[in-house]
C-alpha cells in the first residue's frame, strides 16, 4: 500500500497530526497549519519518489505512539515527536522536508510572507544595480599578486 | 565495423566541448560520445511554482539521489564530502554556480613557492590565451582590474550588487578586508544570442533564459556548425588498445543499450576527475593490467575537491534571497600562504546572497534553528530573506591516499563498474577551514548577523574533482606530459580536471577550459608528429 504513491488512512492520519505539530495555523500571521486540507493534498498528490521514505517514518511514528498520532494526549504527543525527531534518522528528516516544501508553496502561505505566486521564470527579478562607489577604499589600499620567481 | 574517426573524444562537458570546438578547424572527422543527452530548458526547475521542491530529487546536485538513467553511481560512503555533478550535453556547466575565477600564477607553483606538493609543468602564461579565448566564448561578466586577481577583460559588466552585495561591501570596508565584483559566466547583456540575465534566482540548477554559460549553449553550437558529431546517449564502458600499445577506439552503448565499438585514431578523455580514473581502471587489459595509462599507479590518486568552510547568519535588513544569482562578490583576502595562519596555501571567498523559502525552511529546521509549534512563524518571518552568506574554497592538497578506485559491486545500469572515492580532510586543510570560520564570523558579526550556522565541510560540496590525472614531465610521478598526453599511450590524451597538479583556492572550470584550449592547440601545433 505504501509503496505506490499511496498512504493509508492510518499514515494519512498520522501524517495531518505531525504537520500540525511542526507548523499550526496562525491567527496572528493570517496563515493555515500544515494540516490544512489543500497542502495535505499537495503532499500527497507529490509524494512521488519520497512515498517510500514518508511511509517508513510515518510507521515509526506509528510504533512509537501505539496509536493515532491526534489521540494521545499533549504530553505523550510531544515526547512521541521528541523521540521521533531525535531517532528518526533519514526518513523522518524526509518527512519534515516535505511537509515544509508543500507549505512553502502554498498559496496562502507565499501571499502572508508578501511573496508573488508564480514561477520564477519567465519575469524573473529586479535587482538594485547598487552603489560601486563602495570599491574605493578596495582601489585605493590596491595590492599585487604573489608570483613565482 | 565502423569507420574509424579521427578524434573521439568522451564527454561533452565544459573540457569536451571547449576541445571539440577548437580542433574542429583543422577539418578532421571529430566525434563526442555523451552519455547524457540536450537538455530542454522549458523544462528547468525555475519554470514551475514547485522550483525548490526539485532540488530534493530529480534535480538534485547528486546523481545518487537524482538517480537519472544518465547518471552512474558513486560510492562516496568514505568521504565526508559528496560528488556532485551532472551528465549531459554541457555536464557539470549545466548545473553549476557560474562562479568564474582563475587560478593564480602562484598556484602553478606551489612547491616553488611553497614547498609543498608539486609544480605544475606550465605556467599561468601558458594559459592565458586561452583563459581569454574561454571567456570569449563562455561569455563572462565582471569588472576589470581586482588587485588581488589575475587580470581578466569580461566582455560583459559585473552584475548588480544587489541589496545582499551592499551590506556584504560595507561589512567588509569596516574590516579593511578586499572583496571584488565575482567574474561569472552570467550574461548580463545580450551575449551572442544568449539573452541577459533577468534574476530568476539561483544559477545552479540550470537557466530557463539561457543567461548562465553552459557549453551545450555555447561551444556546441558553434562546434557542430564546424562539423563535429555529437551522439548523445552513449555511455562509454572502456578505451581499447591495439597491439602496439596505441588506443584502438571505444566500446560503448548506444541509446538503445546495444554494444557497439567506435574505432579512432586519436581518443581524448574530458570526463573529469571521478570519470576519467574510472574509465581508466575500467580499461585494464593484458597489457595494462592496473588500468590504462597507469604505469604511474597515479591513476584515480590525488583526489581534490576543495573543501568548503561555510558560514552563514542573519541580518536585520532584507537580503537578496532566492531573487538573484548566488554568487555576486568574492575575496583574495586570504588566499596566498601566510605561515603566522598556522597552514600553507589559501583560500578564496564566494559570498552567497541569500536562500529560497522552501530551502531556508528545510535547512533551519535541521540545524534546529527553526522550531515547531507556536513559535514557527515568527522565527521564520526572522529568518527568510534575510540570510548572508561566507563560503571559503580552501585549497585541497594532493595526497594519494585521497582517490578514486573501482568499487568491487557497485555497478551503473549498464554494470559497468562504479567509481568508489575514498577522501579523507587534511589537517592542512582544517586547520584553513578553521581560519576562515573565524574570519567569516567577523565579518557576520560585523554585519550585524544572528543565528550564525556553519557547515563545514558542505557535506554536498563535491563539485570540484580534481587530480586524478595529474599532469607531468616525469612519467613516474605523472599520467599525462605537459601537453595532455599519456605518458603511457601516445594517442591518448586528457583534457579535464583530473590533470590538475594542485587545486588552487577557487571555482576551476575557467583553467579547466583554458587547459582545453591549450591542449587543442598543442595537438593542432603536432598534428604531423602528434604520436612521436
């Protein structure tokens, strides 16, 4: 089941629970958690080559709650995440990226942190040309190369 | 049976190219065999709202975890720093910084100078036609007249300093310490039909604008016109030999897996420091037991990559971010020997602008500077946009048990033998990696800098794969003379990377592609006596 771009309702659970727990919603920053719908649909529509390795942390999370994520309570929870964050190794590290790159793409997301929403390309940026007039002590103290005899 | 060529050479990379455009003059039938194929720009990361998210797989600077068919593995377990690379028409220049300095004349001479490693057999004089011609032809853009470089004549003006530059130039005023506008292959105006950079961010995953120089863009147009083949797709398993000792050909295959043999009268290897020993080691034979061209035992030994001492903080002030190319000064300050440093040789400065979101994200949560929870947003507003950047590039110094060897399982798709590096830090080396944290905490701090994080090495920092070829009049101490050829094959020569002596403190392609050129134009100068 986990192995072709898929996740089980339990892992999808679980999966919603720790993206809350690293990125809640925000009233203050107008923005949504990690576990808002569409960015969870995000994840798991561009899991792609990451499937295996989300799937394989989200059984650890699994085995290290002995049970959903979102039922225990806060201080079980946190000492779960804690023990998940320290042991976890490389799929857990490839969780926490996902989640992060799903919500940094985000729509609601981009607009609350005054970024456009496009690709960069084809508008690209403007860049100030700035002051080269910050060279001048660099001329002036000049220098020379080291050469061979 | 196919006809036989007059030149093959293997890799279509930034020595590939820049050889196959320079002999094309003399008319003869010349033919590249690329493993990759033409890369389609419309299909680069910055195209896509999801640009970020490819650098973590299918355009990640690691052809492990890029896994493409066009890659072939590498055991890098034993190093603490991993090759990156990429294999296409352009190689490695298809993903690299665009970062475009020399060698200095000093690093000809390093054990002249300094008493450690090993001269180079030519100078910085012999090269510095050639360096020109490469910049013509890459298209470089800069300023003229750094005190503390060799002297270059960019066709195109430096790019924008940009809001990251200002507050990297004034930090570095208050300490009295040089820094200078970075030469780079970034158009920054119309360039022989390349068009100017419009900042679509950072460089090294490809440009969709065509604005950064890779040689698919530039030296391979001009070289197929001139009449050079190109086959892309072909993955070269070994060089043959006849019985006079003198390449044959090569066996490789083709795009649809087949085994075909290509003979040649001339071969030239320009597939850098990991591929060249392994093609090498893999061409062993009755008559080259321990791998062609490697009576020397040199071959795959040496191995440099450059370790990176890179430290980074946070200003108060917005900083570029992802809205520029990465690279925009650098400084000499450090990079010839000062002994009162407690180390020989240097190290040069590349100043880094700035980071995407997703990527400030991903790292900050690693280095446990950004938290979960509650306090996540505020830390990030904190931190995106408003990161500055300090990489040295120390100079690595060549030691044989730093090397390339075969790896006895791992095997690419078409079980070819992998390359397997074993790459350990010099204390020389540390203790410079060391020198430059604390000068690049100096300057953060200087710059008003917070949350300062290191990395040190850049674990993914193997861009630069030096040495493993080296060059040489002795043929005892070397594997190609002071022209290209092999000691040891006289029709066989190496035009990349690995024919590095030492490493020098900065970015190499620019003297990789000038020692192109000059190893073309040596072979134009012989071509009647080119195997006496």
């Amino acid at each position: 089941m986990s192995a072709d771009n898929q996740l089980t309702r339990r892992q999808r659970d679980d999966l919603r629970a720790i993206a809350a727990m690293i990125i809640p919603a925000s009233d203050e920053y107008k923005v949504p958690g990690a576990d808002d719908p569409a960015i969870q649909a995000d994840m798991l529509a561009t899991l792609g080559r990451d499937t295996k390795l989300v799937a394989a942390a989200l059984d650890h999370l699994a085995r290290l709650a002995r049970g959903p994520l979102a039922e225990l309570d806060a201080a079980r929870r946190d000492a779960v995440v804690h023990e998940f964050r320290k042991n976890g190794g490389v799929a857990a590290a490839t969780l926490v990226r996902v989640v992060l790159q799903c919500y940094y793409r985000n729509d609601r997301v981009l607009s609350s942190l005054g970024l456009e929403l496009r690709a960069p390309f084809p508008k690209g940026h403007v860049l100030p040309e700035g002051d080269w007039s910050l060279l001048d002590p660099v001329k002036a103290r000049g220098g020379s190369l080291r050469r061979p005899p | 049976m196919k006809d036989p060529v007059d030149v093959l050479i293997i890799g279509a990379g930034a020595s590939g190219a820049a050889v196959a455009w320079s002999l094309a003059e003399t008319k003869m039938h010349i033919l590249c065999l690329e493993q990759g194929g033409w890369m389609n720009p419309a299909e680069y990361p910055s195209t896509g709202r999801d640009w970020e998210a490819k650098f973590y797989g299918e355009w990640s600077s690691s052809p492990n975890v890029r896994g493409r068919p066009e890659d072939y593995p590498i055991n890098d377990d034993n190093s603490p720093i991993k090759v990156v690379n990429y294999n296409a028409v352009g190689g490695s220049t298809v993903m690299y910084t665009a970062h475009w300095p020399r060698l200095h004349p000093s690093d000809f001479k390093v054990k002249t100078l300094d008493g450690v490693a090993d001269d180079w057999p030519i100078d910085y004089e012999a090269l510095t036609p050639f360096f020109e011609e490469n910049d013509r032809m890459m298209g470089t853009s800069g300023l003229s007249g750094d005190p503390l470089s060799p002297l270059t004549h960019p066709p195109m003006p430096q790019q924008p300093m940009g809001l990251s530059g200002a507050i990297i130039s004034k930090a570095m005023n208050k300490l009295g310490w040089h820094w200078w506008p970075s030469d780079t292959t970034v158009a920054t105006m119309d360039y022989e039909g390349r068009a100017r950079c419009i900042n679509l961010g950072h460089c090294t995953p490809a440009c969709a604008q065509g604005a950064k120089s890779s040689t698919d863009i530039t030296y391979w147009p001009h070289a197929i016109r001139a009449g050079v083949e190109l086959r892309t797709h072909c993955r070269v398993r070994e060089i043959t030999t006849d019985e006079n000792g003198m390449a044959s050909g090569v066996v490789y295959y083709d795009k649809d897996g087949i085994e075909q043999f290509q003979p040649a009268h001339v071969v030239v290897i320009a597939c850098n420091g990991v591929g060249t020993p392994r093609l090498l080691l893999n061409s062993a034979s009755g008559r080259f037991p321990n791998g062609l061209a490697n009576s020397s035992g040199l071959v795959g030994k040496n191995l440099m990559f450059h370790p990176y001492a890179q430290i980074y903080g946070y200003v108060k002030e917005p900083t570029d971010s992802n809205r520029a190319p990465p690279t925009c000064l650098w400084s000499k300050q450090w990079y010839d020997t000062d002994l009162s440093r407690g180390f020989v040789r240097g190290y040069g400065v590349q100043f880094v602008r700035g980071a995407g979101p997703v990527f400030e994200a991903v790292v900050s949560e690693q280095k446990g500077i950004l938290p979960w929870g509650e306090d996540h947003h505020r830390v990030f507003r904190k931190l995106n946009g408003h990161r500055l950047g300090f990489s040295a590039i120390c100079e690595d110094l060549p030691e044989e048990h730093n090397r390339v060897t075969l790896d006895p399982v791992l095997k690419d798709s078409h079980g070819i033998p992998a390359p397997k590096v074993d790459y350990t830090i010099s204390e020389n080396s540390r203790k410079m990696m060391e020198h430059a944290l604390a000068r690049g905490r100096e300057f953060l701090e200087t710059a008003g800098a917070s949350d300062i994080c290191v990395n040190s090495p850049i674990p993914w920092g193997g861009w630069h794969l030096l040495g493993t070829a080296r060059m040489g009049t002795d043929p005892e101490r070397s594997v190609v003379n002071e022209w290209g050829r092999a000691h040891d094959v006289k029709n066989l020569f190496i035009v990349d990377g690995s024919i590095f002596v030492t490493s020098g403190g900065v970015n190499p392609t620019s003297t990789i592609q000038a020692l192109a050129l000059y190893i073309a134009d040596q072979m134009k100068q012989r071509l009647a006596n080119l195997f006496d």
